[in-house]
C-alpha cells in the first residue's frame, strides 16, 4: 500500500510543471480550435474533389451520373470557397483583435 502511494506521488509531482504548461488563453485555445477545424475541412474538400474526379472518370457518357458528378463538383467548389472565406475570416478577427 505503501509503495502505491509512494508511486502516485511521485508521478503527480513530475507532473506539476506539465499541468503548470497547460494553462492557455480563451484566445490561444480558441485559435487552435479553428486551425484544427481548418485541417479536417481541407482534407474534407480534398477528398471531395478526388470522388468528384472518380464520378466524371466513370460517368461514362450516361446523363444520370454526370449530373451526379456535376453535383458533387458544385459542391467540391462550394466546399473551396468556404475553406478559404473561413480562412480569411479568422486572419481578419485576428487582425481586428491584435491577436
């Protein structure tokens, strides 16, 4: 029992200046956020544009799926678009805030 205590301690005092790290600004955090939601919808537009490209490759002629294919374009430009507005929206607050 006493070894367990021992070793708890232990790690929680090597770990006190790793909680000390953790402490970040409401702006910090919420930066880090919106990077990360940017990362997942980049890779989200980028994945659109492949399926977009594989439709048109197999759309072979029939009117049905190339309209499919012209959906899914539509919606990899709308998707282009929103990143980059996104993208310029958080540099803009940033900018207007001194951040």
């Amino acid at each position: 029992m006493n070894k367990k205590i021992l070793s708890l301690s232990s790690l929680g005092a090597l770990a006190l200046p790793v909680i000390a790290f953790g402490q970040v600004t409401i702006a910090t955090m919420a930066e880090s956020i919106a990077t990360q939601v940017l990362v997942v919808g980049t890779w989200i537009v980028v994945i659109m544009w492949v399926v977009t490209g594989i439709l048109f490759l197999t759309a072979q002629g029939e009117p049905g799926k190339i309209n499919t294919a012209k959906t899914s374009l539509f919606a990899a430009i709308g998707g282009t678009i929103l990143i980059i507005l996104a993208n310029g929206a958080i540099a803009f607050v940033k900018n207007s805030f001194g951040i």
